[in-house]
C-alpha cells in the first residue's frame, strides 16, 4: 500500500514510525512546508519529498494520505482526497471551521471513502472495558479533566490557529464522552483568562468548564486546564447508581461497584498502533465501518469544541446540529 503523508511533524513521525513496519506498506511521498524537514523526512523513508500539498496530489499515485497539520492549516488537503477517491487519515482537531468540517463530513458520506481521525483513545482496551461495564448502568453524571502545562508550539498558544486548550487537547475527551455515552445535544462553558503572563502572542483561555446535555438525559462538565505546574490530571470521572469509574487518560481504570473494594485495571494495548492498522485494514478491504472514528462521526466531537468557544465568547449556551 503506498502512502503519502501530508505534514511532517511530530504526530505524523509517529504514524510513519508505526506504518513504515508494516507488511506491505510503502511510504512514497512526504509534504510539509518547511522544505528541510520535507526533505529530511523524505530521505528516512526513500520518499519523495514536496512543499506543496497540490504538487503531491497530482504528481503520486497512492492508495491513502496521512495529514497531520496544525488546526488553523486545512483548506483543500481533505476535499482534494475525497475528489480523488483517496482514503485519508487526520489528526485532532480536523480544522478550525466548522464549515470545512462540514464539507468534508458531506464528501466522506456522498462517496463512501474510508477516512479516520486520530481519536486513538476509542481503541484503547480500557475504553471497551468502560463500555462493558456501563452496560445497564444508570449514570447520572460525568466529570472530565485535561489539566497540564502549556505545550510549547507558538500556534497552539492562539486562538485562532489552535481553536484553545478544549478544541485541542481536551477533544480526546470530549470525544471519549460520546463514545461512551453517545451524543451530546447543548453545551454552556466558561473560560478565565489572568493566570499566564508574560508569554508571547498567548489569547486562549488559562481554563475553561464546559457543560454538557447529552441526548440521554446525561449530564457532565469537562474542565481543561494549562496553567498547572503540579498534578496534571487527564480522564474522566463516571459517576454511576451502583458504579464509580475513574478512567486515568490512556493507562487505567479504577472501578468501584456499590459494596465492593475497588480494583485497578491497566490498559493492555498500543492504541495508537492499533488506529493506524484498523484504519489501512479499512483502505484494504474498502469498508469504511471498520475505522471507531471516522470523519463525519469526529466532526461531532469537533463541533461540541467549538461550540464551547462560542458560548464562551458569548456567555450563552449553544445548541448542536450534528447531534
């Protein structure tokens, strides 16, 4: 299977490391604006090497694209695949715009091509563990947590490029949320701004709490957070009638049932690998309905992030359309 791979940061090292493993994958094309690094990528894999997104697209000859670009960057990369029947893979947050998202959740439905979004996180073993031991479980509310530092990157500290801390970070939650407890129908938030100081071009929020109203009367607050430099916590709380889980991000659960002790359980799997290979094991086969989380299913999750940023902005709550 030959593959090009549009973006050759940091997230797309690793889908390269982990598909340039596999039986019969080729990587053939690497695209990235910064001409070094497009070129030095390139040689590491005996690829070509290219600048332009367009130039890759009419020049190669491949069979899916990995894109992994920074938020505020997609404009044609995915449309132009969905013209040319090419499957793709993106990573989180697919844009910044809803309506790009919208276009490319329409072109993905109207063809059927296979495409997948980095939501790794539903392929952990812990995550259908969740799902297995929230069966007939009713929960009556949800916490959700991505607190930490402030990633280095000078775009992921505006606004407009990175979409904030909740659109870029915390989506692997929020997303985990819907894939759990299914869709999500308003949300309200409230951000704060005051804590960091003295960094330049920064304007997302310090920290923000997103409210939830899920379709099933669920209801749950999500709280980010990248001002903390101790006791960073990513996950989620599940707080059920007769159940307590403690999802800890990508390593464990805690799990509690009414008159038990709680026990641990470590996830056991590399879910990363594992959304890469569902994903060529979907462009192989041509059937879309293996991949956990392709295009127009993330658009969901996108699109609760960024209503979160307008109800921010505008300090009321916001109904969701793609629900």
């Amino acid at each position: 299977m030959r593959l090009a791979f549009i973006g050759a940061g940091g997230n797309n090292n690793g889908h390269m490391s982990r598909t340039s493993g596999l039986e019969g994958v080729e990587i053939v094309a690497i695209c990235d604006v910064v001409e070094e690094k497009a070129k030095e990528t390139a040689a590491k894999y005996g690829a070509r090497a290219y600048t332009d997104y367009h130039e890759l697209y009419d020049k190669e000859e491949v069979e899916a694209v990995f894109i992994s670009i920074p938020p505020f960057a997609h404009e044609e990369q995915e449309l132009i695949a969905i013209e040319r029947g090419i499957p793709f893979f993106v990573e989180k947050p697919m844009t910044t715009s809803m309506d790009l998202a919208r276009k490319v959740s329409e072109g993905v439905q109207q063809t059927g091509l296979v495409s997948a979004v980095g939501f790794q996180d539903r392929y952990l073993d812990i995550a259908d563990k969740m799902k297995e031991l929230l069966q007939g479980e009713q929960v009556g509310v949800i916490l959700g947590y991505w607190m930490g530092g402030m990633p280095g990157v000078m775009w992921w500290r505006q606004k407009a490029q990175s979409g904030g801390q909740a659109a870029e970070q915390t989506i692997h939650t929020f997303d985990q949320a819907r894939n759990l407890f299914g869709e999500v129908e308003s949300v309200y938030a409230l951000g704060r701004r005051g804590i960091i100081q003295g960094v330049e071009k920064y304007d997302i929020e310090d920290a923000s709490a997103v409210s939830l109203s899920f379709k099933s009367g669920l209801i749950g607050t999500i709280y980010s957070g990248c001002y903390q430099k101790v006791r960073h916590r990513v996950g989620l709380e599940i707080l059920g009638e007769n159940l307590y889980i403690e999802y800890a991000g990508r390593s464990s659960l805690l799990v509690q049932r009414a008159g038990c002790e709680p026990k641990t359980i470590q996830n056991s799997n590399d879910a990363s690998l594992e959304c890469d290979q569902v994903f060529l094991q979907a462009v192989a086969k041509g059937d879309p309905t293996l991949v956990r989380s392709p295009y127009p299913d993330a658009a969901k999750s996108l699109e609760i992030v960024l209503a979160a940023n307008e109800s921010m902005e505008t300090g009321q709550p916001v109904k969701l359309t793609l629900a």
